[in-house]
C-alpha cells in the first residue's frame, strides 16, 4: 500500500462547518475546497478550480479567465499527477502550505521554503491571475510566502518572470502542454541560459531551437517588435540577485497571454471582445531562418527565393565540377592534417569547441596552476572519485575548489563530461555551483564554489567537530539535503539520478547550509522514463539501495535509499558500514532497526547531540530515514513526500523492514576499499 494513502493534513477535522467557510478569493487554515467549488479573483477576472482539460475525464487544479467563454487555463498545479475522479480536496495546512489530496492521498503540493514562519497564513488568488500565500499580519502587500508566479506551466501573464532567482537558484521557465487533453510537461521549453550575456531560449529537450538575442537595453536583440509601445512595456533585469524579462500591460483591460506549445511556436495572444476569440498578437519565430543554428556555427541564413524549374542540366555540370575541386582539397587537407603540430592544434580546438558546446566558462590551466600553487599538496582539501581536490585563490581573491581527473581514478572523460553537462544546467541553493572548467591538453578540471566547512563525514563522524553542530543544524542539514534531491528529482528540467549520495557528497558553506555534490555518476531521465538498468554498477555500498546493488536497478527510490541512510548517520554520528555492534547486528541500519522494533531508538543518538534535540522530532526523523530505506522501492516516499513528513505533523506509517546488502555483494568492493582510508565510489561490472 502507498505510504500517503495513511497521510492525514496536519489537525484538519473535515466537518461540514469547515467545508466552505472560506472567502470568495482566498482559503484560510484548515479551511478545504473540494472538486465543484472554486475561488474567483476580486475583480472576477481570474477562476481558480478543478478541470478536465479537452476530451480528457481526468481531473486537474488550474487557474483560468472567469468571465470568457472559451474555457482558457493559465495555470495548473498538478500537471503531472492528474486526479482519476471528482475526490479532489485542497488544503491549506498549519505549515503556510496548500495541500491537494485525493481520498487521503498526497497529489500535490505548494513545498513552502520560505524561511518566514507563518503566523496566520492565507491563500489568494489575485486579480493579476497569481494565486499566493501570504501571512494576514503582513504590512507589505507584495511580502508572500509562496506563488504560483513562481511555477509557471506553459502560460506567462503580465508581471510574471522569466529568467533565474540568483540567490535561490529558482528557475522561471514555461514549458509547454504535452497535449490540449494533456497538460503535463511537454519537451518545449523557454528558460534562461545565463553566458557573458543571458539570453533567452526555446528548448526541445536539450536541442536549442530558437534564442532571443541579449538584451541591448531596449529590447532583446533578436526580437525588434518586442519594443516598449501604446500596448505593452518591456523589462528586463540583471543584477546579483535575479535575471529575468518580464512584461505588462498599459491599460488593464488588455487581456494578453503568452503561450508556449508543442509547435515550437512563442503566441502572444490578445482577447478581442468584438469577435469573443483570441487573436495571435505576435508569434515567434516567424520565419525560416529564426530557427537556432539552423545554417551551423558560422553559416548565413538566406530564405529561398525562388526555385529553378529545369535543373538537370545544371546540377550534373555543377556537381562534376565541384566533385573534382572537393576530391583534390581532400587530399591537401589530409596531408597537412596528419602533422604532429596540426594534430595538436585540432586536438585544443577540439576541446575548446566541446567547452563551448557545454555552455559553462572556460578557465586554462595556467590560471588553475596559479591558483592552487602549482597543485600544492598543502592546497589538497580531499580526494573525489575523479582524483584529488584542491583549494585554490584567483587573482580577483575568490576562493575555488579545484576537482582534477587522475588517469588512475577508473573514470574517463565521459564521466567527467557527464558531469560537466549535468552540473552546468542546474541552479539550486542545495546543489554547488560550478563555476567552470579547463580541457587542456590531457587535463580535465573542474572549478567549484569552495565550501569553506568541507564536507558533512568530516563534522558528523568526528567526535571533536560532532559537537560543533547542534540537533537543530543538523535537521537543517537533513532539510536541505532533502530539498537538493527534490529539485533533482521532479523540479529540474531532466529528472536526475545522482546513484552516489552520500556524506562526503554533501558540502557545507560558510554557514553548514548543505551543497550536493559529484554528479559524475549521475543519470537522467526523460519524458515518462522512473527507472533504469545497467550492468556498471557505480557507487558506494553502505549506501545503495538493494535493487541497484544487485540488480543494476536504479529510480528516484534508490537515491532517496541512499538518502535515509545519510539522514540515519546525521542522527546517530555513526557511519553504516563501520557501525559494529556486540549482537552482530551488520549494520548502523539494522541495529537502527532492532532497536526500533524495541522502543529503544533514542539511544542510537549521537551523544554529542543530546542537549540540543528534541525527542520528538529526532525520533520522528529517525521514523522517516527507516521509510526511506525499506526494502522493496515502491514502499519507500517520494523527496516531495519526504519534505512533507519532516515539515508536518503528518500520520506517519510504521516502516517495513529495510533492505540490506548481502555479505556476497559486498565482497569484490572490501577489498578495493581496504586500500584507502578514503570513502570512495566504486564501479562494479555484473555479467548478466
């Protein structure tokens, strides 16, 4: 049985009085909206409810124009996981989050980080279509605590955002509807890409199709009608905090929307009350040779013309005549190519073009050189699963992590490529900031924010710097960790599989904010793709799941295996796979277990923790880190769910037994391990 099938919304008693006492626009705590029911804006120009999109029976929660005939939808919170009936419930809870739930069980919600507690929190939909959460008591009538603005689908309105929130990592994307029965993620997608000068693009997948132009402080560079006018304005912004485009309209009575859809095709759509039907504004792109690339890097597009009726002629002429040319350019070219200095030359092109490709700065090796002291072994901070890690200062006094690929790692430039491309893409205050590389000659480097506390093993399994970091902080850890892997998993553009977390995986700033890291490993899935299969199994065992280990069988549920194991070792200060106990117990996970099932789990908590914690929530965590880490995959939460239980109050499910590692499995690995003090990962190739 699925886990949230038991989840109750946090004291929400479901009486009748309860049911529909809630304003016209907004839903207070405890308050519910049931399938039926809607909200609608002040002004009436915005209705938020349940839908069935097209010809489709499957029900959805969306916010859409009240007063215009053709149903038009703008917004839809569970896009992804559609409600099979009419059972929908939504929720605000006690957290400041709404809460939508089908016969008791989780199909989405809001995954409020707002690091303001919400005294008296309360749900609006506003007239500008933006549904928010926001505390009654707040003075500042644009201080919210959560909003839709921020989570657009395939829709962008007046005064939403484009762009990237730089001190979050939050993206504003659209991304378009699979279908019109089908509002789930399409691959089309218009997002930020942020180069010496942002720019805007259409993806599909990870195929540019189509860019703006920077912004050249009137307009985006490639789109010219987009200028200020009697209709629109146009904004744009670029500082340390966010980057983002945005428009609004001058008269209020405009009723305009941008659209994106599978086409490949940008509409800004007008209402026209005369006609009562949309009229296409603006599309884009309009021609031919708008398309991204579309003639190579260094090509002009021309638009045919007109086209030669009676070509035979010409093209058996033509054609024998360059044939000829071509054949003899060929031999020249081959012969001069095959000199050593050419062979060199094209060798740092190649890798400067594949740098170019992964759209991430450039560093070279004598900058890197400097900045590390020549790779100083006084600047060695530790040693990842590429090679060793060092501390480096650039001349402008920023601190770097410098991660370099030994030839004796086992890993090669496609894992490190992996990562590269995986890293550059994401933006999150949980995940680490890759600042750029250098492809050098036979050098690969990666160039890190520093984290300046180094990792989580370091702190949590030593018994001096154990004391350092109080219960509170750790949970905060835990937390934070749990929000990374979130993001990862259903909030960035591919869902990611990182298949190595562990704790020297997790970094931690200036201020023990945690920062996942080593994406070498990593897998992506796309479209409707929750599992996969290989015979190169890479990891770190003590914290693979049973499936991956085995099996090769890796999903979200084996990260978040792995992540209820690090959750259990933050609470207990011990590592797994080294916890010994005088009842043969194998594991810190089995005696986590044993001592669970013997009401006797508090006494598993690091001492170094225990005038810090309270009881309560330490044990409530450790409940939830033993959910993560059952057996069978479909018993274990999702992140999303996770971040739920630790949020809340929650009912939670007694866990089933977890998985553990066979002793057989693990054999081949002790004795890589043994030659290292170092945790590392390991690659283990299974003959099937």
């Amino acid at each position: 049985m699925d886990i949230l099938s038991f989840m109750t919304v946090a004291a929400i008693v479901l009486s009748p009085s309860l049911i529909i006492s809630l304003a016209n626009d907004s839903i207070h705590v405890l308050h519910l909206m049931r399938d039926g029911h809607t909200l609608v804006s002040k002004g009436g120009k915005f209705e938020l409810g349940f839908f069935s999109p097209g010809s489709s029976q499957k029900r959805y929660l969306g916010i859409w124009y009240k007063n215009i005939p053709i149903q038009t939808v703008v917004w839809v919170a569970n896009r992804a996981n559609p409600i099979n009936d009419s059972s929908g419930i939504l929720t605000l809870n006690s957290t400041g989050n709404l809460v939508l739930t089908q016969n008791s069980s989780l199909v989405w919600y809001t995954n409020n980080n707002s690091h303001k507690q919400a005294q008296n929190a309360v749900a609006v939909l506003l007239e500008s279509g933006n549904l928010v959460i926001r505390d009654e008591g707040e003075t500042n009538p644009e201080e919210y605590l959560w909003q839709s603005f921020d989570y657009p689908t395939d829709t962008l309105l007046p005064g939403m955002k484009l762009g990237s929130d730089l001190r979050t990592g939050l993206e504003w994307r659209f991304t378009a509807w699979k279908s019109p029965d089908d509002p789930s993620p399409g691959d089309i997608n218009w997002l930020l890409k942020r180069y010496n000068s942002p720019e805007f693009y259409m993806m599909k997948g990870t195929k540019k199709l189509v860019r703006t132009g920077p912004w050249n402080g009137l307009y985006l560079s490639g789109l010219p009608d987009l200028q200020n006018n009697t209709l629109y304005r146009f904004n744009y912004v670029n500082n340390n905090n966010e980057i983002y485009y945005s428009f609004s309209v001058v008269n209020n009575f405009i009723i305009t929307r941008t659209v994106a859809n599978q086409t490949g095709v940008l509409y800004r759509y007008v209402w026209v009350e005369d006609d009562k039907n949309w009229k296409t504004y603006r599309s884009y792109p309009k021609e031919f040779c708008d398309t991204y690339g579309l003639c190579g890097p260094y090509g002009n597009c021309i638009k045919p013309v007109y086209r030669i009726k009676n070509t035979s002629t010409i093209v058996a002429s033509t054609v024998a005549a360059i044939c000829g040319v071509l054949l003899l350019s060929y031999f020249i070219y081959r012969m001069g190519r095959n000199s050593p200095e050419n062979l060199l030359t094209e060798t740092e092109n190649n890798n400067e073009r594949l740098v170019n490709d992964l759209d991430i700065p450039l560093f070279d090796l004598p900058t890197i050189v400097s900045a590390t002291n020549d790779f100083s072994t006084k600047n060695k901070i530790g040693q990842g699963g590429f090679g060793p890690v060092y501390r480096g200062l650039l001349v402008n006094g920023q601190e770097i992590a410098v991660k370099t690929l030994s030839s004796s790692s086992g890993q090669g430039l496609t894992e490190f490529l992996n990562e590269v491309k995986l890293i550059a893409k994401l933006q999150h205050r949980n995940l680490v900031k890759l600042l750029g590389c250098c492809i050098e000659g036979h050098e690969n480097i990666l160039v890190y924010e520093y984290m300046p506390n180094g990792s989580l093993n370091s702190f949590i399994f030593d018994d001096t710097k154990g004391k350092l970091i109080s219960w509170p902080q750790r949970f905060n850890i835990i937390r934070g960790i749990a929000r990374g892997l979130m993001y990862l998993h259903q909030d960035s553009r591919l869902r990611i599989i990182h298949r190595d977390l562990k704790a020297s995986n997790v970094l931690l700033d200036e201020n023990l904010n945690p920062k996942i890291s080593d994406f070498g490993t990593a897998k992506t899935f796309g479209g409707d793709q929750t599992q996969g299969n290989t015979k190169r199994i890479v990891g770190t065992h003590g914290y693979m799941a049973p499936e991956y280990a085995v099996d090769g069988l890796f999903s979200v549920k084996s990260d978040v295996f792995s992540f209820g194991i690090v959750m259990l070792e933050v609470i207990c200060g011990n590592r797994n796979r080294a916890y010994y106990h005088t009842d043969n117990t194998l594991n810190l996970v089995s005696q986590a277990w044993k001592m669970w099932k013997e009401n006797r789990a508090i006494e598993l908590i690091d001492p170094n923790i225990r005038d810090s914690y309270v009881a309560s929530e330490v044990l409530r965590c450790m409940h939830v880190s033993l959910l993560c880490v059952q057996q069978h995959p479909d018993d274990r939460p999702t992140m999303h769910s996770v971040i739920l239980m630790l949020d809340s109050e929650m009912e939670l499910v007694e866990p089933k037994a977890p998985g553990f590692i066979s002793k057989h499995v693990s054999t081949e690995v002790d004795s890589m391990e043994k030659s290292s003090t170092n945790e590392v990962t390991v690659s283990i190739l299974n003959p099937r």
